[in-house]
C-alpha cells in the first residue's frame, strides 16, 4: 500500500483525520477515501467485519502497539498518527523542524551561483523523505516539503549538470508537479509548472515545456509569479523558433514587469533584456536584437550567473551581426563567468556558438573549462 498511500494521506480530509490521532476516525476516512466496506476493510486487516465496526464506533479500543503498527503498515497509515513511535521518529522530527530553513539555505545557494552547495544542502532531506514515503509513513505536511525539496533539488541540478544530463533534472520537477497536483496548493503548483516546464525545455522538450507554462502563466496569482512563467515560455518560444509565440509572450512580460518591477530573478528589467535578446535572435531577427544590444542599460543581473548568461546571448547576437572581434570579446566573458559559477550547459552554449562563427580560440576554451569543471564535480 505504500505507494497509494504517498497520495491517499494528502488529500485535506486526511490530514484532518491524522491529525485527531483517533484509529475510529481515520479508519473511516480510509474507508470513505477508497470507497471501501468495513467488511472490505475487515478482509484486508483479518478481522472481522463486526471487530472493525466496533472500533469505528470507539466500542473497542486497540492500545497494543503492536496491533497498531499492523494495521498501519498494511493500510499505509503514518505509524506515528496512531501514537506509535519509531526507532527514528525524534530523529525525523528534528530533521522536519529544520527542514523550511534548509530549502532556504538552498535557494540561497543557487541564486548566488553556488549550485553544488545547493545540492549537498537539499540531498539528505530530499532522501531522507523519499524513504519515509517509499514506506508510507509520509502525511500531508511532509509530503509537501518533500515536494518543494524535489523541486529544489531538480532546479539546482538544472543550474550544476551538463546538456547531456539536463533530463535528471526535468525529472526531479517534474516529481514535485506530481505531488503539487495532488496537494492542490495554487502557488506551489504554478511554481511547479513553471520550473518544470523550464528544466523541460533545456532538456530539449520544447513542445512539452510550452504546454507546461503556458498553464504556469495560465494559473499566475500574481505579477511576479506571472512574469517569471512568461520569461520561460519567451525561451521556449524563441528556440522552437515560434516568433508569433514569442512576441505575444514578451508583450505579456512586459506587462507583468511593469506592475511588478525588480521581484525577483525573473522578473527584472536585466533579465527581460536578455530574454528578448535570445528570442529575436532565436526567430531570426538579428538586425532587431542587434538594436537592442547597441542600447545603453543600466540593469543589474538578479544573479551571478545572468552575467554568463547575457553575455553568451550578445555574442551569439553580434555574429550573426558580423561583429565578429565584438562577438569574441562578450563568448571569452560569458566564459569566465560561467566558470565562475559552475555552469557547464551555458559553457556547451558558448562552445556551439563560437563554433558556429568559425571562433576557434573561444571554442577550444570553451572545451577545455568544459573539462575543467567535470574535474571539478567529479572530484579529480
């Protein structure tokens, strides 16, 4: 029963029954939840069907622990809701107490181009929970925290691994919009939505990115939230060379970032800048985003790893502008930087970019960091 019981103890009604702590309540709430008889019930448990009426009732209470146990290891009822006590439940509880702080420590992390810590923060509570699931004993509230640290994890991945493995990443969002869907909490799940349409994208799955932020943007509470999902589904756009996406998509950008100015990675004027730049060089209108980068800005990356970022588009930009010195100059920086910030996918873009224009020099360094940072990760 453990892995229905990962979604059946999620659901509103069931936390509610967990948290009475009352075997009569949430035996019925079992029973209601999987449209289930008591004499249905009595036959999964080896009772009979009159015993378990009686303990619905609360005309017989069960205060064996090892009964107890039984039945919520065969029902996948968390065995601490019953008042029973596992050799590691203190330790569990401690862990859950510092859990909030340790997916901030994460983001952290991440945002301040230090991804590899994020990892080494969010990997003993994202498998520490994975177990606890895998065995059922996992209710509403650490189901959600266990959603929101895949989601982490698959992020922070997103941010560490080379091309070649972007999918582990896509997978670890795409776990958390698993859970999101069955907690049914509007934030999270749009939050989900839009990371997992973003890891899914550079994974190459375009068409399914675009079906994913499309309901991020679709489901947006807000302004910020909402310019995030659409600086997203712009990328998307502009790679799959969608230009009529791309442009309804950056119009509804700007909106978002008008009425929610500097909130975030996302949403800010140095990121929309960028966004831009890839896509209308991405749809083949280059003279256009060629304009737009001769502009003078004043905007400030949210983020180390913007400035890789920025800088591997404007010399993808300026070769196709024939600014080839120009084009040389921002790929070596866009290097740098990404070296910087452990970003190996961004050094791959770079090194297919120098190749394109025929930059020799800039692609035989992109391929030596390459190994470099491989070294690095794997500890040699």
């Amino acid at each position: 029963m453990a892995g229905s019981a990962l979604w059946l103890w999620s659901s509103p009604d069931a936390s509610r029954a967990l948290r009475t702590r009352e075997l009569s309540q949430i035996l019925r709430t079992y029973r209601r939840l999987n449209g289930i008889s008591q004499e249905r019930l009595a036959a999964l448990l080896g009772y009979d069907k009159t015993y378990i009426s009686m303990i619905e009732t609360r005309r017989r209470v069960i205060n064996d622990v090892g009964t107890l146990r039984q039945i919520a290891h065969t029902l996948g009822i968390p065995v601490h809701a019953l008042g029973v006590t596992e050799a590691d439940d203190a330790t569990f509880a401690a862990m859950m107490q510092f859990a909030g702080s340790v997916l901030s420590l994460a983001e952290i992390a991440r945002k301040s181009g230090h991804a590899s810590d994020a990892v080494n923060e969010l990997w003993p509570l994202v498998a520490r929970l994975e177990s606890r699931a895998a065995e059922g004993l996992i209710e509403r509230e650490s189901l959600a925290v266990l959603g929101r640290a895949r989601l982490s994890l698959g992020v922070a991945l997103g941010t560490l691994l080379p091309e070649e493995k972007l999918t582990s990443a896509a997978k670890w969002t795409g776990r958390a919009l698993l859970i999101a869907t069955h907690l049914d909490e509007p934030a999270f799940m749009t939050e989900a939505l839009t990371m997992h349409g973003n890891e899914l994208r550079k994974a190459g799955r375009i068409p399914a990115a675009i079906i994913r932020l499309r309901h991020a943007i679709a489901r947006s509470a807000d302004a910020s939230t909402g310019a995030a999902a659409c600086a997203m589904l712009a990328r998307a756009a502009g790679e799959a060379g969608h230009a009529e996406l791309f442009d309804d998509t950056m119009n509804n950008y700007r909106r978002q970032l008008d009425r929610a100015p500097d909130s975030g990675m996302l949403a800010n004027e140095f990121t929309f800048r960028e966004v831009h730049l890839r896509g209308l060089a991405g749809t083949r209108r280059a003279a256009r985003a060629i304009e737009i980068l001769r502009r003078p800005g004043t905007a400030v990356p949210a983020a180390p790893q913007w400035t890789a970022i920025e800088r591997i588009t404007a010399g993808a930009v300026l070769l196709a502008a024939d600014e080839r010195e120009e084009a040389e100059a921002a790929l070596a920086t866009g290097l740098r930087h990404a070296e910087s910030a452990r970003l190996p996918h961004q050094v791959q873009r770079a090194v297919r970019v120098a190749t394109a224009g025929n930059l020799d020099a800039v692609a035989d360094a992109g391929r030596t960091l390459l190994t470099r940072l491989a070294d690095l990760v794997t500890g040699r």
